[in-house]
C-alpha cells in the first residue's frame, strides 16, 4: 500500500466520521444552506461569550471603583476638616 493510497484512506474515514459527528449533533452537512446558517450559529454564541466576557471585566471594574470610593470617603470623614 503506497503512501497516497493511506492518506485517501485516511481522508475518508476522517470525512465519514465528522459527517457522523455532525449528523449526531443535529446538522444537516449535505445542505450548504444548512452549513452557512450553522457557521452564524457559531458567530453568534462567539459574540455573546465575548459580550459576557466584557461585563463581567466592567463589573469588576465598578465594584472596584466603589469600593476605593468608598474607602477614600471614609478616610475624608475621618480626617477630613471638621465644621
């Protein structure tokens, strides 16, 4: 068996088994259409993971803020000017 011969072989058994895959998670890989509508599937669950991502960074930064906030008006109150 040549080199070329176990590298179709290859190909193929690879080819039948993420057709497989697929077929088993639900999407049709013999319909363009359906591979296009997938890959934005895909695009999207991306850009929400990202939009989570960068909520939880802002969160993190405002409870931050108000934390050092809120310590710097506490020093202020203690030793602060008085009236």
């Amino acid at each position: 068996m040549t080199e070329d011969e176990i590298r179709d072989i290859a190909r193929t058994a690879a080819r039948e088994a993420v057709h497989e895959l697929m077929i088993s998670l639900g999407a049709d890989v013999s319909n363009p259409a359906a591979k296009i509508e997938m890959q934005k599937d895909f695009q999207s669950l991306r850009e929400w993971r990202q939009s989570m991502q960068a909520v939880r960074r802002h969160r993190l930064l405002t409870a931050v803020g108000i934390i050092v906030v809120g310590v710097f008006g506490l020093i202020y109150m203690k030793f602060g000017p008085r009236p």
